[in-house]
C-alpha cells in the first residue's frame, strides 16, 4: 500500500520505529492523544509480564491524562501479527485510526482500533 502520510502521523511512525529498535522488539507503537502530545513504546516482555507497544503507549497516555486519542501508529515486521488495539479503544473509542507499517515505515494497512480488535461498530 503506497499511503502518503501527513505530517503529524509520520511523526508517529518515527517514533514507533525507534522505540522498536531501541530494544529490538517485534512491535513498536506510537499514540497521539487529543491534545496532540504523543507517546511512544515497544513491547514489554519480562519474566513476570508481557505487554504490547500499544498497551504500554496507552498507559503512558492514560497516566499523563489523555482522555481521548486522534491516532496509533503499529510498526511490525508481520503485519498479520498486530497487537490487540483493546487499550486504544478503553481511551479513544472504536474509531481510533491505526496506520500498521512495516520496520522501514511502509505502510501496509490502515484500520480501526476497533477493527484490529475484532470489534465492529454496531448497525
């Protein structure tokens, strides 16, 4: 998918891919809350826990006062492997934009917290 991205949703995804590479995990997220400030994350994997870049992005978010979200960036190198989006939806709703790319930031699908979740919006 060749998807040209705005200014502020690359931003995500700069983000996303360098919490990714820091520690070399299989995901890295980035959210933007709707005050604009954003937060970025890779997964968590300890001995005692495991958490995904989205599930930590969102508690970062939430702590910091986020009440809602305009957009998530996924970065996976198997983007049939997406985290659960569940923690976007508990702050932003099932309509939370999620832009899925690949490790160099190509994007290769654009979906909905929602969607990424299994849950579809009611008729």
């Amino acid at each position: 998918m060749d998807e040209a991205l705005d200014a502020e949703d690359a931003k995500l995804v700069t983000l996303a891919r360098g919490a990714r590479e820091r520690i070399r995990a299989e995901h890295g997220a980035a959210i933007r809350d709707e005050t604009g400030r954003t937060y970025a994350a890779a997964d968590a994997v300890l001995p005692s826990m495991a958490l995904s870049a989205i599930q930590v992005a969102a508690a970062q978010a939430w702590i910091s006062g986020a009440r809602g979200l305009e957009a998530a960036v996924v970065i996976t190198a198997n983007p049939d492997s997406v985290p659960d989006a569940a923690a976007l939806i508990d702050i932003g709703g099932i309509d939370v934009p999620v832009i899925v790319c690949t490790p160099d930031g190509a994007v290769v699908q654009v979906a909905t917290a929602g969607k990424l979740s299994g849950i579809e919006p009611a008729p």
